[in-house]
C-alpha cells in the first residue's frame, strides 16, 4: 500500500513531511524493529512494515503517502533475559516514547505483562499474548498552528507569584465555562478562570501532570484513577484525558490566552520515572523497546530496577540517548506549545550518575547551556527518597528549588511550636545560608505553606490528623509530619471562636508566605479556602475532594480580597522583592541595617533572645536600602496570649503607620491609622501579624 525506504534517523519519532511520514526510533540491544499500523478506531493492525535501516542504534523507515491521524506502534524483537536485564517481547504493542499525540487509553489486562501472570518463574516466563487490543496508539502529528504574535510574558524571578493548579481540577465545576469545555485544557484558557487568576495576582500558573500518563492498575480496579498523573507514559503527548473539541489546539490557545493575560505556564514534570513500575510491571514502552538502556538497574541483579523514587524504577538520565529523550521533550514544550518553564518532580534523581547527586550531573549542565531550556524557569523540587538525595540548595545557578523548610518551619511557628523564632527569622529571609552561594538570589527559593501533596490551607488549621480513608488504602497512605493544628475541633465546626481562628490562622500563614523573600507559590483554591476533608494524598481522588469550588459558598469569602491584596503589596514594594539577600550588616552611608530584628521589649533581639525557645513574638524592620524608599515593620505574634510590643528606638527617625492587620478580613487597615513612635507600644493580639509603613515615605495602600 505505501512506499517504503530507508528515511533518516533524525528526528526521533514521527515526522510528517508533507509526503510522508519517517519514522526513527531508538533501541541499542533489538535484533528487529517493526512499525505497526492501525486503522482510526486502533482496533485493527492494518500493516505492519520492519524498519529497514539501523543507524547508530537508531531503527528507521520512511513511509511516502501517510497522513496525520495515522495511529501506530511498534514492535520490538530482541533477547527475553531478565537476569541480563533484557525484556524484549515483540508480542507486545510498544508506545513510541516521542509519540507527540496518543490515541486511546490502557485497558488493564494480564496481556500488557511480558512475562506470564502467574507462572511459577515469575516475570522470567515470557508471555506470547497479543497487548495490542489494549494499548494506547501514537497518532503522526499536524504540527501546523498559527501562533500569531504570542510572546512569552518572561515574568523576571523577582516580580513572579505561582499558582499551583490542576487542569480539571481548576475548571470542572465552574459554571461560567461552557460544560463542554469544564475539566479540558480550553478552559484553562475560558476567560472566567483567567479572569479568576488576574484578580488574584499570580504571574505563573503551575500545571500538575500533563504528559499523557497511566491510570494504575491498582486504582483502576478499586474505582480510582490517577488523579495527579504522576506515572508518565509518553512525554511528548498531552494527556488525552483533558482533551476539549479543538483538542490539541485547545492546549494551545489556552496558552496563548494566559499570555495575553501576562500570566506564564508552567509545567509539573516527571522525568525521573515512568509508569512501568519494576520488573514486575507491564510493558508499555520504555521496557519493551530497551530495559537495559532506559532504565537504571541494579548492579548487582539487573533483573531488579534500581530504584530512587519510590515507585519500582529510575529513568538511566546518564545515559546519552535518555538524557537526549529528556531535553527533546522539555525543547518540545517550550517550543511546540510555547510554556514557560517547568517545576521537576525528585529532581535530585535527574542529577543521579549514575547512583550519587552529582551537581555537575549531565543533565543539569545541559539543561544549564541549552539554548532553549536556559530561557525559561527551571525549579526542582530537590529530593528523592535514595540515599543522599535531600538535595535543597545542591542545584546551580540558573535553578529554583521548592524550599520545604519554609513550610514546615512557617507551620511550626504558627502552630506555636517552641524554638522556631529563629528558623522564622531564616526562613522569611530566603534562607541565604542554603541559597545564597555561587552567585545566587532570593528567588532561588520558592516558598510554600501548602502545595498537592498534604493539607490545603483550610484542612491545615482544621484537622491534626490525616482523614485519607477514601483512598482504600486504611489510612495507611500519606505522610503523618504535616505540622498542623485544628484550633481545637477535628473538621468542620459550627463554633464560631473556633472558626474566627482559623481564619486568622490562614491570614497568618499567607501574609508570611507573601512578606517573606524568595518566591511566593500558592496551592489552587486555597483562596477559597478549599477543603479535601483532611485528606492529605488525594492523588487517586478525581472528583469533588480535588476539585475547586466555585460556587461562591466559600468557608472565608473574604480571602480572596485578602490574597489579592497580599500580592498587590508585593508588587508594589521593593522591600518584599530584594534582589540580594538581608545579612544584618549596616549599610554604607546611613548607617542603617539592612534588616533589623527587635524584641517585644523595645530593643533589638540578643542572643539570648535567639536562644529562648518559648518566645513567639518578633519584630522585623526592612527597606533601609529599598529603591523605592519605602520602609516596613513587620510584626509576627505566634503567642496564644496578647502581647505588649514596644518600639525600639535603633530605627529610623519618624514614626510607623499601621497599614496592614491579619484582624481584618481584607488584611487592609482603613481607619484613621494609629501611628507607633519610637518608645510607643502596640497591642498585639495573639496569633496576628500587623504591618507598619515608615511615616516618611507613607503612601496610601
């Protein structure tokens, strides 16, 4: 039916032309490579054709007259011998890993295993069964799509806010999209939700998952799905689960729309694993087109994935052509779909060569030179679960990590945990001993009080405990160190001392995520004050636990105003946005510390101070050597009882005006202002923070 030749071994994958399609795929150890084609539906092999030509283990054929919209696959013939860590099996349909779209979703079934279900040898008995029925198919890519005149917003470090969002999560359940379009990526892009996120303030949207990745068999068959999609199947293709009319397009004009808005997209990406498990697993892609290459195995055994994430396997990123699969995908997006950069899930793992942290690891030095990847955002969520692999503060300049230790030391604080006035201190000052070496700036942090994984804003002031029944597994599941306080009931409550807590609490947590340095991330629908009933590992729970309301019956309907002021106020002063980190040093000409950290008792904080682990009470004086001339004294009050805060008289001359209060719902102070001079005290309430604006340089907020 087709004419076939030898094609190139470049590019990658499949490749329409205009006459045909060349197809090329990597394989270092198979004997025989065969290209499958199927009919629209994918139920039916219409051809298949064995790849003509090998080229530095790269298998390729061109076939003239295919069209985009075919669906294909492979099948790749080589050794079955696991214990040589070889797990070829060419009755099983393979994915191409540079598959730009997919067609159809896996369809459990013991046939997508390559060894025998059940045999007495285990995975050393290999299964003849045809997966094919089962499988998802490549689809040959359209590529065309006219971009017009989208610019990337390029949001400097300094000035950027994250959102982190979820594409179905975010839009399912908001009326004002249209409902074929709820849950797709076109909504992302519905004026509604981009309206949402103005008024907000956020500058970066941060997508979880989605590379088209698997619904586990585990959670398939107990009614779940994989609801993060942290279980990567192809890293080209979009997932086809969020597919609205336009389909790819959507994605895309989605994209632009949020450009235009000057917010920037980011993508959650997970290349330190894939959804093939361990030995055990299926064979899906990856392992039946070359285990021994793509994956890490164990130097003793290679029959065992070496695995430093938790679930069965590693990705072999010091191998050249995985490292090269890598940085084409990560080229792919910021190319073909214009993102702006991407938050890498254990990112230690990618720096792994081949078993210890290497932070001249290839990837991180490719990623760091690459023409395309060097210009945009590169955040790591830097650890694993291997040995040595909490690497916060390990990557280069040019990266930013997730800061986990503002979290959990913000947690404790205002928890009221004792001994954590010193790491506040650190930690609201961007932690410069972690960051602040070989050149790098504040923004290398990025601070966190929630993220997905573990409590929301509102289920960390209203549970102690993890409530993760709904996700069969007993309760088992889900961290335990969540740093939480109920304020004195376990869940929802009418009590309305209880509830007027958590509200400040929440207010509390926030104004210290935004006034602290480094950069602000904020979980979606924490502004809403979005509960998942105390569950803190919703990753399987695709429905109303995840999903954000928008219905407007809000538990705190004032916080939205209150974050959107919080932002408005970061972007408004230099002192929230340093461009270099604090050091307590006077400064050259006024004399001036950079920063000042003072006592309740009028005085600034001693050693002694420092040491005393029962105080929860700190004030803390910034914007001496601000651009804009603005000046702020922040005062934190973790204390369950009032306290008397007294104004040193080491600080600027002139007095303070009150500005900003957690007592307020809005957080905006709109009476007549009292103004504090030095030797004057304020009347702290417990667990608040209050803001001052130096009375110089006071402009109305």
């Amino acid at each position: 039916m087709f004419r076939i030749d030898d094609g190139s071994p470049s590019p990658l994958g499949a490749t329409w032309d205009g006459k045909g399609v060349n197809f090329a795929l990597f394989s270092a150890h198979a004997t025989a490579v065969e290209l499958c084609l199927f009919d629209p539906d994918g139920r039916r092999e219409i051809e298949r054709i064995r790849l003509p030509a090998r080229t530095d283990q790269v298998w390729h054929v061109y076939v003239q007259g295919l069209l985009p919209g075919q669906l294909y696959g492979y099948r790749v013939h080589g050794a079955y011998e696991p214990r040589q860590g070889h797990r070829f099996n060419p009755h099983k349909l393979l994915v191409d890993p540079y598959a730009r779209l997919l067609y159809g979703r896996i369809r459990w079934h013991d046939a997508l295993f390559g060894y025998r279900a059940g045999a007495h040898r285990g995975d050393l008995t290999i299964d003849r069964r045809d997966s094919a029925p089962m499988v998802p198919k490549g689809v040959v890519e359209e590529p065309a799509y006219h971009w017009g005149d989208d610019r990337p917003p390029r949001r400097p470090w300094i000035d950027t806010v994250v959102y982190e969002a979820h594409v179905k999560g975010l839009t399912q359940l908001n009326e004002s999209v249209p409902p074929q379009f709820r849950g797709s990526y076109e909504a992302l892009g519905h004026p509604a939700v981009i309206e949402h996120l103005v008024r907000l303030g956020v500058t970066a949207v941060e997508l979880l998952p989605i590379h088209a990745f698997a619904d586990d068999r585990f959670l398939v068959e107990k009614g779940l799905r994989n609801y993060w999609g942290y279980s990567t199947l192809a890293y080209f293709a979009p997932d086809p689960r969020y597919m609205g009319p336009a389909g790819v397009i959507g994605l895309k004009t989605a994209i632009r729309s949020l450009h235009d808005a000057g917010i920037e997209v980011l993508l959650d990406v997970v290349y330190n694993h894939t959804c093939e498990g361990n030995h055990m697993g299926p064979t899906l892609s990856f392992r039946g087109i070359d285990n021994a290459s793509y994956y890490k195995l164990s130097p003793e055994n290679p029959r065992f994935c070496w695995d430093a994430t938790g679930t069965g396997n590693t990705l072999d990123l010091s191998h050249p052509r995985v490292l090269q699969m890598v940085l084409d995908s990560l080229r792919h997006w910021v190319e073909a779909y214009h993102v702006d950069g991407f938050r890498f899930d254990l990112a230690s793992t990618l720096a792994r060569t081949p078993f210890d942290f290497d932070e001249r690891a290839a990837f991180l030095q490719a990623a760091s030179q690459d023409p395309v990847l060097s210009g945009v955002k590169l955040i790591a969520e830097p650890w694993d679960v291997g040995h040595g692999g909490y690497r916060v503060g390990g990557f280069p300049p040019g990266w930013s990590e997730w800061n986990d230790q503002f979290r959990d030391n913000v947690r404790g604080f205002w928890r009221g945990d004792p001994g954590e006035l010193p790491h506040l201190a650190r930690v609201i000052t961007g932690c410069r001993e972690i960051f602040g070496v070989r050149g790098r700036h504040p923004w290398a942090g990025v601070n966190f009080v929630t993220a997905h994984d573990g409590f929301t804003l509102h289920d960390l002031v209203s549970y102690n405990d993890k409530h993760n029944e709904a996700n069969g597994e007993n309760n088992q599941d889900g961290h335990n160190h969540n740093l939480s306080w109920n304020c004195g009931h376990e869940g929802e409550t009418d009590d309305e001392g209880i509830n007027a807590t958590r509200a400040r609490q929440k207010r509390n947590l926030l104004a210290t995520l935004f006034f602290a340095q480094g950069v602000p991330m904020i979980l979606m629908g924490d502004e809403v004050s979005r509960s998942q009933g105390g569950n803190n590992n919703a990753y399987a729970q695709d429905n109303e636990i995840s999903w954000m309301d928008w219905s407007g019956d809000s538990r705190d309907p004032s916080l939205l105003a209150f974050l959107h002021n919080l932002t408005a106020l970061r972007r408004r002063y230099a002192a929230f946005r340093r461009r270099d980190f604090l050091t307590g040093i006077p400064l050259k000409g006024s004399g001036l510390k950079d920063v000042y950290w003072l006592a309740p008792e009028g005085r600034e904080m001693s050693h002694e101070d420092w040491g005393d682990g029962l105080r929860r009470t700190l004030g803390m004086q910034l914007g001496n050597d601000a651009p804009d001339g603005q000046r702020f004294l922040i005062l934190f009050n973790a204390d369950p009882e009032p306290v008397a805060f007294k104004l040193a008289d080491t600080l600027p001359d002139g007095g303070w005006v009150h500005v900003f209060d957690t007592r307020i719902s809005d957080g905006m102070v709109r009476e007549t202002p009292a103004v504090l001079n030095p030797g004057g005290v304020f009347a702290l309430e417990p667990r608040m923070v209050a803001m001052f604006q130096h009375a110089r340089s006071v402009e109305i907020l």
